[in-house]
C-alpha cells in the first residue's frame, strides 16, 4: 500500500482534509532532512546557502497563496517582506543597542526584548494588517490594473521606510538584529508555513478564492463575493510574507529599504512558475531546484569541479530549462497538483466511494 500519493486540485471530502495537510508537512519535513543530511555530509560547507535556500522557499511559498490562489500577479509582496523583517528586528533587538541606534524610538517598543518566535509571529501580524487595511481598494482590480496596484504599493512601502528614520533609520544600514536563523528554526518554519498554504488552498476561503480566479462572473452570480475570496488569500499570503521577512531579517542581521525591491520579486515569480504557480509543493520544489543548479553552475564557472565554463552559463542554462519546461509543461512541473496522506490508499474509486459521507459522494461524482 502506498504512503503518499499525488491528490488533485479538487473539492475535497472531510477525511481527506487532514491527509492533504499531512502530505505538505512530509514534503517539506523531507526536504528539511534531505538538506540537513547533505549539510551535514559536506561539514557545514554550505550552511548558508541551505539557510538562505529555506528563507526563499518561505517567501515562494507565501507567494504563490495569493499568485496561485487569485490568479492576480502581484509586484508589492516584497513590501511584505520588509515589514516583516523591520517589525521583527525592532521588537527582537537587544534594548541597549536599541538605545544607541534608534534614540528616537517610542516608548512603548525601547524597551522591548522578544525572542525568536514571538517575533517572527509579529513580524508576519504586521504586514497582516497593512494588507488586511489596504486590501479592500486592491482586490477590487485584476489584470494588469491589479499588477501595477501592487507595484505602487512596493513604491510607497519603500519611500516610507527611507523616510521613517525614528523607526528604520532611513537609508542607512538597519543593524543588530539578533542572527535566530539557523537551520533548525528556518526549516521548522518552512513546515508550518507550507501546512498554512495547503490548509488554506483546500479550505472553503481557497475554493472561493479559486472560483474567483477561473470564472468571476459565475461567482458573483452564486453569490460568492469577489473582494472577500481574494481578501483571504491577500491576507494570508501577506502574514507568511512578513514571517518570511523576519526569517530574512534574522539571517541577514543588516538590512535596508533597497534590500526589499523589484528585485526581490522576481526570483521568487520565476520559482513559483517553474514549480507551479497552483501548487503549494510546486512553490517548494521550484525554489529547491532554481537555488541548487544555480550554486551548482557557479562552482561549474569557477572551475570548483575541475573545469571551468563561461561566465554566464548559470543564467543561460536557467533560461533555457525554463523556455523548455514551460513548453513541456505549460503550468510548472507540479501543475495544480499537491502530496496526499490519508486512509483512503489503494481503495479503488467504489470503496472510496463508501468511505464518503453522502455530501461527499456528491461532489465527487
């Protein structure tokens, strides 16, 4: 009997429920191990790239909630980001150097001291509610309207934080933000967060949100509000993004606005697509992939495995795998597709059938 097997995109019966989310933690829980076998294989050689691998599975993942769920590119989630990364550096700085580096900082935050975890939940509560108050004026676009919507977001995020010099220090280097990011706390989180995104695609919130995206129209028609479906997934993609900046935030340890711009954005638009954009498992292979061929062309470049190859092969190669890729498969390597783990293995489609309560057996027909 099979363990885990690979469920559609699909209306989904109570006990099956479960079984998708567990399917997305055992996915990303082996890829956790994976890494932590090779790193610890090759002596901690290449701890950081693992490390910085994790955080960008984060945010793909935090990303493709929204991208994949609503349909609607966005180019402001790194404003998500940075809000995360500052909020959570500002509550997890150690008070004294608070006090030599931010003077000026209100009262109530001089003194604060947090650790790991209730940072990196405030972290992600923050960008939450700043897309939870300007939500309601972007998801009433689509398209390309919604797209650059977004983008302007990005701008005034950024202007901003250059400008809240009390809070960020403007322009200058943001630094001494306690380094939390290891990869214990970095992958753990990675867990949690894909069993968010699972949980949230196959929920009634993510099959409004998806019947938003494939036909608004007939949506509205049975009563299906369309700022409501992708205001959830908004949100939510939001509160993983800010996480996902804290992460940053603690690896990085010193930062600044141009840290968090356009070119945030595009790494992770090119990971969701080549994994999926309708897959939480896509988002997650996507970044483990594009993140280990391009390390892996750079020690090619560098003549690190005994030849060396023209500067540049690394972008050509990413370049042409996903030209290829997209023809191949047009919606990423995983589709819509996600990991299943539940009872219902190795029955055929009639005692499957039998398993179902009778609402269930509706919909599957």
């Amino acid at each position: 009997m099979n363990l885990v097997r690979i469920a559609r995109d699909r209306g989904i019966f109570p006990g099956a429920y479960a079984g998708l989310i567990a399917g997305g933690v055992v996915a990303a829980a082996l890829v956790g191990v994976a890494l932590l076998v090779f790193n610890t294989a090759t002596a901690g050689q290449f701890n950081s790239l693992l490390i910085a691998t994790g955080v960008a599975a984060v945010m793909t993942v935090g990303y493709q909630i929204f991208v994949g769920n609503t349909g609607i590119v966005s180019f402001g989630h790194p404003s998500f980001v940075a809000l995360g990364a500052y909020a959570a550096g500002i509550v997890s700085m150690p008070a004294a150097m608070k006090a030599s580096t931010l003077p000026n900082l209100p009262s109530f935050l001089a003194g604060v001291e947090l650790s790991f975890l209730p940072s990196l939940i405030i972290g992600g509560l923050a960008a939450a509610v700043v897309a939870l108050a300007i939500g309601p004026i972007v998801m009433r676009l689509a398209g390309a309207t919604a797209g650059i919507m977004t983008f302007g977001l990005l701008v005034i995020t950024n202007e901003v934080l250059r400008n809240a010099t009390d809070l960020t220090k403007g322009t200058q280097t943001f630094f001494g933000v306690p380094k939390y990011a290891d990869f214990v706390t970095v992958y753990g989180t990675l867990v949690v967060v894909v069993a968010i995104a699972v949980a949230f695609k196959f929920s009634s919130a993510g099959l409004r949100a998806r019947s938003v995206r494939d036909d608004p129209l007939a949506s509205e028609t049975v009563g299906i509000s369309v700022v409501k479906a992708r205001l959830w997934a908004w949100c939510v993609s939001a509160f993983v993004m800010g996480m996902s900046g804290a992460l940053f935030g603690f690896f990085l340890t010193a930062f600044s606005p141009k840290s968090f711009y356009v070119e945030l954005v595009i790494p992770m638009m090119v990971m969701a697509v080549l994994g999926g954009l309708h897959s939480v498992s896509g988002a997650l292979a996507g970044t483990i992939i594009i993140t280990l061929w391009g390390q892996l062309m750079r020690l090619v470049e560098g003549g690190a495995l005994g030849f060396a190859a023209p500067l540049g092969l690394s972008q050509l190669t990413l370049g042409v795998g996903l030209v290829l890729l997209l023809y191949w498969r047009p919606l990423g390597l995983m589709g819509s597709y996600e990991f299943e783990v539940g009872p219902f293995f190795g029955l055929g489609r009639r005692e499957r059938r039998r398993a179902m309560p009778e609402s269930a057996r509706i919909r599957d027909n």
